[in-house]
C-alpha cells in the first residue's frame, strides 16, 4: 500500500508540474507573431512600405489652412474641460460637431450593411483576457489596455477595437462551410492606453485614449481569404470617396506590420494641415493566426473541421474621419461645409458656422 501511495503522489507531483510546463509553452507560442505572406514588402519600417493607389486631389487653398483644432474650437470642440474630467487625450464634442461625428458612424453603418452585405451587432464593450488572447492583444500589448476589476479572477478590460469581441463571436465555434463568410460590422467606443506613444500626435483628435471606430470583421474559408481582403480594403475606402476625401492605399511591409497580421492594407487620408497622408483604417488578413488561438473552424460537408481564416479593418476610425472633414471642408470665414452624402444626416444642415 506504501508504494502505491507513493505512485499516486509521485502522479500528482508529476501532474502538477506537466500543467506548469504547458502554460510555460502556451505563453511562449502566444508570444511568436504571425507569418507574413511571401508577396508581403520586406522591409525594417515605414519607408519600406508600398503605395498601391491613390484617389482624389488635395483641395488648392486661397486662404492659410487651419489643423482641426483651430478649426474645431469655434464649433464645439472642447479639449480643456475633457482634460478637466478625465485628463490629457480626451474630447468633448458639442452641439452641430457632436451631431456630424454621430452622422459619420451612422453614415458608415448604413453603406456596410445595406449595400456591402455586413451584419449590424451590438458587442460588450468589456471582455475577458481570454478574447484578447484570441485575437492577440494579449499577452504581447498588455500594456495599452485599461483593465477593469472583475471579481476575483483574470481582470476583464475595456475593449481597444471592436475587433475583439466581434472575431470573438466565432471562438470555439465549429462553421458549416457554406455559412461562410461571416461579414460583421459594429460601432463602439475604443480604448487604449497609447503607452508606446508618449510624445507623438499630443495635439488634437489624431491620438486619444477613447475613441469611436465602425470596425469590419470578415470569417472566411482559407481559399478565400485572400480575395476578401481585396473587398475589405475597397469598403472602408468606398467610405472616403462617397465622402470625397483624397486618399492613399499602401500596403505595409514585414518590419512596419502588426503582430498578429498576414497582410495588411493601410489607408491613409490627406490633411492639408500637415500636407501629408495620414492613417485612418488597417485592414488585415489574419490568415489562420486568431482561429487558432480561439480555436474556431469549418467543417465542408462531413470531412474534418479545419481552422477559419479571419480579416479585420476600420470602416472607418470616425474621430479621425471627422478631422479629415474638418480640416478639407474648412471655409475661409472659420466653418466648415458638410460633405453632401452627410448632409441627409444632418437634417438637411449643409454647414456648420462658428459660435457668434
């Protein structure tokens, strides 16, 4: 009895430290990045990357262009009692400018899910440190979340893209192929705590630690991936040009990537007041990355499940969306005309005039 009661201890002990060695493993394969795909730029940084097309001309101003906010604070654009309330990298939006940056989100939902086939949903804006690894925020950028207390166990955290909780949706889920794809679209608030951005882009609406994004999330068939990107990039661009904003599309390199992406098309829209393009959606193929981490796949008639691929983008970042507005529609006496397919939003309202 003695020696089967050392087997049995000898098993627990044995046990203990074999659970400790797969969580020992698990944290580091969550820590290797995704592979990019062999058409992919290389490249160490931004000056690698690749510019794929261009839309529209930048306006040729008559009068001294103003940034957004110079423009933005004679119609409603508060950054000092923002900072009152919570401190430095927040807004607060009044009257007509609050109302045209709802008119952008709502504008955005209705093209995605009317004419490009999205489904409208309304996620949590808190998840668990489980949804963050499957989509691989966690646990390499920890560090730009904000978490939230939640009893006792794992903290939960306020979301940094509605990404997560959308791609989320499929998690441990096994698809019938012929569902597929998936096209998701939601509207949120965004928080990051922008810890690796301290110094850059302090002044305005381009860097906040809350923010509103229309976010596109695709659930494809791996053969099909590839194609649905292509219409990814080309919805949340569809958005600027209805609005008739110049832009540009480049695709990032292997050095300028993000951690969990494939490919990746930016898309950059043109401030005059910086004459320079500047980022307002990514759209990503995740390739097989998230499905694996969350464990969600297909099944094509009866073989055997295999992983999903998954495809995510702005459609489009509306705060910067809303400086793109501002600082390309600016008037010389201090307003700001109001783009024509946001005008039946507005209540018919063409322009926005500075306070008296």
């Amino acid at each position: 009895m003695t020696e089967v009661a050392q087997i049995k201890a000898t098993l627990e002990t044995d046990a203990v430290r074999l659970e400790a060695l797969q969580t020992e493993l698990l944290d580091l394969l969550m820590a290797l990045p995704n592979l990019p795909y062999a058409d992919v730029p290389v490249g160490v940084d931004e000056t690698a990357n690749v510019e794929l097309r261009r839309w529209g001309n930048p306006r040729q101003f008559d009068f001294t262009v103003r940034d957004h906010v110079d423009v933005g604070a004679a119609l409603g654009l508060d950054f000092e009692a923002a900072a009152r309330i919570s401190g430095a990298r927040f807004a607060v939006l009044r009257g007509p400018l609050a109302r045209l940056h709802r008119a952008l989100a709502q504008f955005m939902l209705d093209v995605h899910t009317t004419e490009h086939g999205y489904t409208e949903t309304y996620v949590p804006y808190v998840v668990s440190a489980q949804a963050l690894r499957g989509t691989g925020q966690l646990p390499k950028f920890a560090e730009d979340l904000f978490p939230v207390k939640h009893g006792e166990g794992e903290p939960h955290y306020l979301i940094p893209t509605a990404e997560v909780p959308l791609t989320n949706l499929v998690r441990e889920q096994i698809l019938d192929a012929s569902q597929l794809p998936l096209r998701f679209v939601a509207h949120t608030p965004c928080f990051r705590s922008e810890a690796g951005a301290y110094g850059r882009d302090v002044r305005g609406l381009i860097r906040q630690h809350q923010f509103d994004k229309v976010e596109l999330v695709w659930i494809t068939r791996p053969e099909d991936s590839a194609a649905a990107l292509d219409q990814l990039t080309a919805h949340a661009e569809g958005i600027l040009r209805r609005l008739e904003l110049p832009y540009r599309t480049i695709v990032l390199c292997t050095g300028d990537m993000g951690f969990g992406s494939a490919r990746t098309h930016d898309i950059e829209v043109w401030l005059p007041a910086q004459n320079t393009f500047r980022e307002i959606s990514s759209c990503s193929n995740m390739d097989a990355f998230q499905a694996r981490r969350m464990q969600a796949r297909l099944r094509e008639d009866n073989n055997k499940p295999e992983l999903v691929h998954t495809l995510n983008g702005s459609g489009l970042a509306v705060g910067r969306t809303l400086v793109a507005v501002l600082e390309n529609y600016q008037r010389a006496d201090g307003g700001v005309d109001i783009p024509k397919a946001l005008q039946p939003y507005m209540g018919g309202l063409s322009e926005l005039r500075p306070a008296a």
